[in-house]
C-alpha cells in the first residue's frame, strides 16, 4: 500500500475546520466538504427550527379544526382522522420547541422517542380507522371543503418538511430531521385523504381510502422504530 506524504503539499486538512482542502496543479487551494456552523450560525438554525415548529403548529391547529369540522358535516371519518393526525402533529412540533429551551444529549434522545411514540400513536389510529371503513363499508358523502383543505396541505406541508430536514442537517439535529419525516408522512396522509375524497366523489370507490391508508400505517411505523433508534430517517 502506498502511503501519502504527509509534506506533500496537495491534500492539506485543516486542523479546525470539518473540511479538506485539495491544491490543484496551479498551486491554487480548492475546498472539499462543508464547513462546521459557527457558533452564530448555529444560533440561527435554532432559531429558524423553532420557528418552523411554531408554523407547523399554526397550521395544524387550523387544518385540526377544519378537517374534524367538514368531516362531522359529511360525515367522513377519513377527514375526522386526517384532523386527528394533524393533533399529533402539533404534539411532535411542540417537542422540538420544548427541546430547543435548552438542548443536552439526553433531552434530544427524550424528544426524539416522544416523536417514535407519536409515529406508533398515529400508525395504530390509521390501521384501526382503515380496518373500521373496511368492515362497516363507510361511504361519506362528498365534501368540497375537505379536497380544498387536502390540496392546501400538499402544497404547505411539503414546504415545511423540506425547510425541516435542511434545518436539521445542517445543525447535526437527529430530532428535527426526525420531525421533517413525520411532516412528509402528513403529506403521504393528504395524499390518501385526496385521493380518498375524488374516488369517492367522482367514481364512488369507497374502498380506495382505507386501502392506501394501510400503507400509510406500515410506513409510519418502520418511521417510528427509525426515529426511536435515533436514525437520520430517509437521507
């Protein structure tokens, strides 16, 4: 095996910096890696992580009110669920709020097994409602408000997710790149809730809902097991 001269003066690592810098054949410095977040920057990430947290809380709290709403008027349990779901969403935003008051290696481990425990919660929701429309053959009646609200939350949810999983990846955060997977599984559920709702409405396929919602289920729970182990979920 051939060994690096350790004066060869084309691969410098910087003893400080998370970074290597290669020199090219003109002599001039190149940087290969991402530089560690100064203590500033750092500041910044939890900040913006907290403020993404208290977004997804907004918009929860009111797709909660609206999708229970729409859903006891039409009576589809499909959006009563969908408003259900986004209750524990809040609960996994307010973990990372709680978290960021004051940050130890304990205290994220306990953060992030309460967001496994809300993936478990809402997976065991889903499979019981889908088992449930199943057997019964509940068939809701069309619901105009709640395709809106389902449209609404594909464009806002995927938004908050990717803002999340950038924010906690550049800050080192298992828990909010943990949180940014729960919000994509919000936007899968709005996807089953969609399409739930056009079958229903336009072609009368009752069954379509509860089906795609045990997928939703099972992914929710390989989520889960992930997020209590303490993975970086879906890089």
């Amino acid at each position: 095996m051939k060994h690096r001269d350790p004066t060869d003066r084309r691969t410098q690592v910087p003893d400080t910096a998370e970074e290597t810098i290669h020199l090219d054949s003109e002599g001039s410095p190149r940087r290969v890696g991402v530089m560690a977040p100064t203590s500033a920057s750092r500041t910044s990430l939890r900040q913006r992580a907290v403020a993404l947290a208290w977004l997804t809380v907004g918009w929860n709290v009111i797709e909660a009110v609206v999708a229970i709403g729409a859903g006891r008027d039409a009576g589809s349990m499909a959006l009563i669920g969908f408003g259900l779901d986004s209750t524990i969403e809040v609960a996994s935003a307010a973990v990372i709020i709680w978290q960021f008051s004051g940050v130890d290696k304990k205290r994220e481990r306990r953060a992030l097994h309460l967001i496994a425990i809300s993936f478990f919660a809402l997976a065991v929701f889903v499979a019981a409602q889908a088992a449930i429309d199943l057997v019964s053959g509940n068939e809701p009646e069309s619901s105009r408000i709640g395709i809106a609200l389902a449209l609404a939350s594909l464009v806002v949810m995927p938004i908050l997710a990717t803002a999340k999983r950038s924010t906690g990846r550049r800050l080192g955060s298992v828990t909010v790149t943990a949180d940014s997977q729960q919000t994509w599984l919000c936007t899968y559920l709005s996807v089953v809730l969609l399409t739930g709702l056009l079958l229903n409405a336009t072609l009368g396929w009752w069954w379509a809902d509860p089906l795609a919602a045990l997928v939703i289920a099972m992914l929710a729970v390989r989520e889960g097991i992930e997020a209590w182990r303490g993975d970086a979920c879906c890089d």
